[in-house]
C-alpha cells in the first residue's frame, strides 16, 4: 500500500502567486518611468541650453552692430528749432477759429472764381477715355466749396500712412472723409454745412429741419435726396427695429419726416440741444454702416430683408454662403461691397 505521504504536493498560496506579479508590475512601472522622466529632463535641459545659445547669438550680433554712440550727433540747426517751435506753440481761438468751408453766392453760377475747375488726374483720365461726363457737368449747381488753411492743395505727392489690415482703409471713410448734413471745423466749431446747405432750429430744441443741397448725386448718378433719409428711417429705424445713435435723445428715439424732395425734419419729444453736434461726430464711428443715416436707397432697397426682392435675395445669400437675409443686407452695406454707391 503506498504511502499517504506520496501523494502529496506543495503549492504555494494564490495570494503569494498574485503578490509576486504586483511586485513585478511595480518594478516595471517604476523603471519606465525612470526612463520616461530621463527623457523628458534632457529634452528640457536640451532646449534650455539652445535657448541660452541663441540668446548668446542674439547679443553678440547685436552687440558687433550697435551704432558708435560715443561720438554725439552735430546740434540742430538753432532756426530750425526756433521754427518747429513755434508751430508747436499753437493754441485754439473761440474768436478767429479756422474754416476751409466757404460762403459763395450760388447765384454767380459756373463762371465765378471759386466755382470748381480741377480735378484729379485719375478723374481727367477716366473723362477722357469717356468713362465720365465732363466736370462741369457733374459739378451740381449748389457745390461744397472748401479752401485749406494753407491755400489750394495740389495733387500728387506719397503720402505715408500705416495701414495694419483691410479694415484700416475704412479710416477714410468714417474719419478723413465722412460725409454728413453738417461737419465740424479743424478746431471743432464752428459745425459747418456739409450735405445740408442749411438748417433751422425750433426755439424748443425739438425740431431740427435740413435742406439739401441741389444737385448731389451717388456715384452711379441718382440723385441724393430726403428719401434717403426717409428710407433710413421707415425701413432700418423702424423696420429693422434698430437704435441708432444720432437718432438717441432720453428714453427714447427721434423721428424723421421728409416734407419735400429735399427737406427733411428730425423731430424729438424732449429737447435736443447737442444733435448738431451728434451729427458732425458720426464720423468717430469705425463701423460706416451702423450709423449711416443717408443710405442710397434706389440701390439697397432690392435687398431689404423685408421690402426686398426675396428672389434676388435667395440667390445672393446662396451666392455668398450667407444664412439670413439680415446677414446679407449688412454685408451688401458693408464698405468693401464694390457695389456700395457713395456721395458725389
């Protein structure tokens, strides 16, 4: 009979088995990291000294070019700084403050000596290939007439601006070459006539009515007229449900009312003693289109996201991978549109 003690067999615990393999997977664990850890402090020790070592390039060019500051620069002509002086040395004047806006006598018509002759060589260019009517025709019969303080300009010439982006063009547009039914002057007021050739004032402050000049015109030949303004009003203001600043006055807006092909009146429940002055500002406003007041209705109109031509609208919107037709007005009124009409 065999013995009992034959049979039998040592096996460890599965406890001891299960230990042994987590002692394992620590030891593993813990030498990746190791090498991990390794790479990661040389790359940043790597990167570190190419950092120090281009710095050190840096220096040492710069410091080979540096410019020879020992020798100091000849003085300055004394009456050049006596004359760069005393055009710093200006001060403004409530009394004798500076205009280029002039008062002619319409009545003198094209042949008194302020009536506009030159123009631009682009333009005289463009005139002559017959791209453009002659210059006394497009001159209309109520013109604004400036003069610089130093005299007629003349052009030519570079003038050297810094223009960081496309949106930077639009600088002349809402700053150096706005238009408005009244402008300031270089030293503020006098507020001036600009597309308005006058206005009235009612004793309250509450109404202010605007004739316009004759004769002005967008660039494509419409005329430039109160329905403009009245366009504005009815089908943005009121229409669009916008809340235009120059028509802000308390707690609520101005309104608008043509009495005639060229008369308009702007009309407030409380008095408005700085509208003129909030007219003459709108060109501190970088966005052009978002205080506009005198838009080129016969063009706009067709894509009006309510009165509009909803045809023409569908096929623009899908033509310019726009989603709603409120997208698409303001993109059709945005300055870089080439469509866009401007004042002439």
């Amino acid at each position: 009979m065999p013995s009992a003690t034959s049979h039998l067999e040592f096996s460890p615990p599965a406890w001891g088995r299960s230990a042994g393999k987590s002692v394992a997977s620590i030891i593993t664990t813990d030498f990746l990291g190791a090498r991990v850890m390794r790479r990661v402090l040389r790359f940043l020790f790597g990167f570190a000294a190419a950092a120090m070592g281009f710095s050190a390039l840096l220096y040492g060019v710069a410091l080979a070019l540096r410019p020879d500051v020992r020798t100091l620069p000849p003085a300055p002509d004394p009456k050049e700084v006596a004359r760069v002086e005393a055009a710093r040395n200006y001060t403004l004047s409530k009394s004798d403050s500076p205009r280029i806006q002039r008062d002619v006598d319409y009545d003198e018509g094209p042949g008194a000596a302020w009536w506009p002759k030159g123009q631009s060589p682009l333009l005289a260019d463009l005139e002559r290939e017959g791209l453009l009517p002659p210059l006394n025709e497009r001159v209309g019969p109520e013109p604004i007439v400036m003069e610089g303080v130093d005299g007629i300009g003349r052009y030519g010439g570079t003038w050297q601006r810094l223009a960081a982006s496309q949106n930077d063009l639009t600088t002349i547009t809402w700053r150096l070459s706005y238009s408005s039914l009244v402008r300031w002057s270089p030293e503020g007021y006098p507020l001036v006539p600009h597309l308005a050739k006058e206005w009235e004032i009612s004793p309250d402050l509450r109404e202010y009515t605007f004739r316009l000049r004759r004769g002005l015109r967008w660039s494509d030949g419409a005329p430039v007229t109160a329905a403009d303004i009245e366009y504005w009003y009815e089908h943005e203001v009121v229409g669009l449900q916008s809340n235009p600043r120059v028509l802000r006055n308390g707690s609520g807006l101005g309104r608008v009312v043509k009495i005639d092909d060229l008369t308009v009146k702007f009309v407030f429940d409380e008095p408005n003693a700085v509208f003129l002055e909030r007219l003459a500002a709108l060109g501190a406003n970088p966005v052009p289109y978002m205080d506009e007041y005198v838009l080129p209705s016969h063009y706009l109109r067709q894509f009006h996201p309510k009165i509009g031509d909803q045809d023409l609208i569908a096929r623009t919107m899908r033509a310019l991978k726009l989603a709603s037709p409120r997208s698409l007005y303001q993109r059709i009124k945005a300055w870089n549109n080439p469509d866009t009409e401007y004042y002439s």
